[in-house]
C-alpha cells in the first residue's frame, strides 16, 4: 500500500501509540479489500461504543492509554444504556457499570456523546460526495444512498481506527466504481400499497435476502419514497442481507436514471417485486403465537416528522399495552420544545433514547408478543429477546395498543 508521509508518522507512533495501532489495522484490512491507498476522510460514526463484553472495554481503554485523539468530528452510535432515562435498565448491574465506562472511553476519545442509530438525522450530516467512515448498519447504507456520502460498512474497531487517524482504505463504496448497482429489482404494486409505510421495510427485507453484499438498484417507487421510508428500507436491508447501499431510480442522488446507477452494463439478475413477495415477507417477520404484550417502534430512531405522525394517532387515546418509543436524545428535545410530546406522553409511551429495546433489557418479561413497525427490530428481537413479533404500519401499532390486541389493515390484513 502507498502510503502519505502523514501515514508512515501514524504508523511510526509519533503522535502516540493509539494512532500506531490504528494505522497498522487500517493497511491491514485495507490491502485485504485490495486498497492500494489510503483516502482523508471529513467524518466517523463509531458503532463499538455499545457494549457486547470485556473485549470492547479493553480496546477503548489501550486507544485511551495510547493517547488517542479522534481528528475528525466523530458521533457515537447507541449504546447499552440510556443515560436519560436509567431506571428503565432491567439487566444485571456489572453489565451497567462495564457499558457505561465503554461509553466514558469513548468519550474520552473526543467523540460526541449523541448515542444515536440515526446520524443523518443531525443537523451536520454529511453532504454528497464525502468521504466518510461510519459503522452502524442502517446509517452505512442511508449515508451511501440517500445522502450520496461515502463509505464503506465498517464494523467495530475499524470505525475508530478511521477516526484516529482521520483516513480510510479506498476500496469499494469509497470508489465510483464500488458504487454501481449489479442487480435490479422491480416493483410492480399497486399505488395503495405504496402509499403504506409499511410496505418499504418489507421491501427492505427482500431487497437484503436477494442482494446480499451487491448494490442493488430499485424501479417502480416514486417521491413517496420519503426520508423516514427509505430509512426503514435500508434498515431492513441491512439485516436481512450486508446491502451497504441502494439506488432508486429517480429518487436517491446517484441514480437519475437507470444506466446511470447500472453504469451503462446490464444487471447480473433481474427480479420482479409483486404484492405477494411483500405479504410473503411480512409473514416471514410476523412470529407471533398468541396475545399482544408490547408495542415498539423507532428502530432506527425515529425522527422529528414520525413523532409528529405519532402525536397525531395517538391524541385522545390511552394504550392498554406498555407502549416503546426508542428516538435519539437530540430529536427528543426538538419534540419537547415544539409541544409534540404532550400527546404522546398523555397516551401513554415510555420513551426509550440512547439505545434501542431489542438490544438492552428494558422491556423486561413481555407477556405476549411485540407489535413493531420496525423490519429491523422484527428480524432481531425474536432471537434477541425471546418474543413473538407482528409487523404493521404505525397506525396499525397504535390502533392495536389502544384495543389491546395486534391489527393489521389495508392490504395485510
């Protein structure tokens, strides 16, 4: 690999020992992604602040021993605890006390506390074209594809060795030739179904089943396919399947047509999406067995404009059913400010920042199943937590918390 003065100085250890143990692991996994430079990046998001054992903790603290030093503005995904709001940790307390010292380590590094899944919902989100090195499934492939940034899906520990060192391997999404799509799936549904919210996290299912790792490329959505949908697209795509990045044709920057997001080549393969493939993946995500015990949505967080559209279902009701709404800290306080919270508290929610329900035992012993509008959260959670899942739209999940039992309307009823 070529490397720039700058990078034989990291590797050297002249600004410290965190920097060296970064860089090594950069040019190591780099030349194995076939990266025969490294490139500046303008910005991280660190995924290894949550805590999944000793290890983690052990890292954070040799970056820190190291005299490490994020050097570009970094953000923090969630984490295992929600520092708003701790009493509703219901797991062991080691296990607390371990994640919150994650947490302050990375913190130490110069990153910003924001524990939020949604990066792209702050204010200085990336723009089209930067390079970027993000971790976080979900937030890897909005950044690719609906905000043209560019990065690569980086896992724990790469995300802060980028960070570090303020570089990336060029190799893939980095470059314009890893951002072509290879594959092309068209949706042939009715204009009902695409008026469903729920319709793009089922997409976002089968869309991750058929692509893998390639780039696919979408036909047949139009502006309906908003920012909050193409969230939940992506966010499914990234866990049933390792997409990094998507195009839709005539929606997302890279994509104004076709040929352009194909690169003038014709897709390996070619799929047909109908009604049915939709309703067949929501029975996949649908595990229910019995009766409905809690309802969560946001996953990722949800944001300012979704909470708006929760305001307005829920006010004048009450849920029969504890009721979760996983948001970031940031979008809370916007939703405070403007009076959005006042209805959704009033029907009942408990509110849930800084980590996510599927990840951080808050929801404790749930008797029955989970209504979620999540494709993410109905993919993890049975293996996760234990429960039953039913997937609707978010009226569905607030029409089946005021009634107390799981309802499904429109074309998934």
């Amino acid at each position: 690999m070529q490397l720039s003065e700058r990078d034989r100085s990291l590797l050297a250890g002249e600004p410290g020992e965190a920097q060296k143990l970064a860089m090594e692991l950069l040019i190591a996994v780099g030349e194995t992604d076939g990266a025969h430079h490294l490139i500046d990046i303008e910005a991280a998001h660190v995924d290894g602040c949550s805590y999944h054992g000793q290890a983690g903790v052990d890292f954070a603290h040799m970056l820190v021993e190291g005299h490490g030093r994020v050097q570009v503005p970094t953000t923090l995904n969630v984490s295992s605890l929600d520092l708003l709001h701790p009493d509703l940790y219901k797991g062991d307390s080691a296990v607390a006390e371990s994640a919150r010292a994650l947490m302050n380590l990375y913190v130490t590094l110069g990153c910003r506390p924001t524990w939020t899944c949604a990066p792209y919902q702050l204010q200085d989100r990336p723009s089209f074209g930067e390079q970027i090195a993000w971790g976080e499934s979900n937030a890897i492939v909005f950044a690719n594809s609906v905000l043209g940034a560019r990065t690569n899906r980086y896992g724990d520990f790469m995300d802060i060795c980028c960070a570090l060192t303020g570089r990336a391997p060029y190799a893939g999404l980095h470059t314009d030739a890893g951002r072509l799509a290879t594959i092309r799936l068209d949706v042939v549904v009715p204009d009902s179904i695409l008026d469903d919210d729920i319709a793009y996290p089922l997409l976002g299912h089968v869309l991750g089943q058929l692509a893998g790792n390639r780039v696919p490329v979408i036909t047949g959505l139009d502006e309906r396919a908003s920012e909050d949908r193409l969230k939940a697209l992506g966010a499914a795509a990234a866990s049933s399947g390792a997409v990094a990045m998507f195009h839709v044709v005539g929606v997302t920057p890279e994509a104004a047509t076709l040929s352009e997001a194909l690169g003038n080549a014709p897709p390996q393969q070619v799929v047909s999406i109908s009604p049915d493939t939709l309703r067949d993946a929501r029975r996949e995500l649908t595990t229910a067995t019995g009766a409905l015990g809690a309802v969560s949505v946001g996953t990722p967080h949800m944001s300012l404009d979704e909470l708006v559209s929760l305001a307005a279902l829920v006010d004048g009701h009450k849920t029969a059913v504890p009721f979760y709404v996983n948001t970031s800290r940031h979008v809370l306080s916007e939703a405070e400010t403007a009076g959005v919270m006042t209805p959704i508290e009033a029907f009942g929610v408990i509110v849930v920042t800084d980590t996510c329900t599927y990840m951080t035992p808050i929801m404790g012993d749930i008797e029955g199943d989970v209504m979620t509008n999540s494709g993410k959260w109905a993919y993890y959670a049975p293996a996760n937590l234990g429960v039953g899942v039913v997937i609707g739209s978010l009226a569905d999940c607030v029409e089946s918390a005021v009634t107390g039992s799981a309802v499904t309307t429109g074309e998934w009823s």
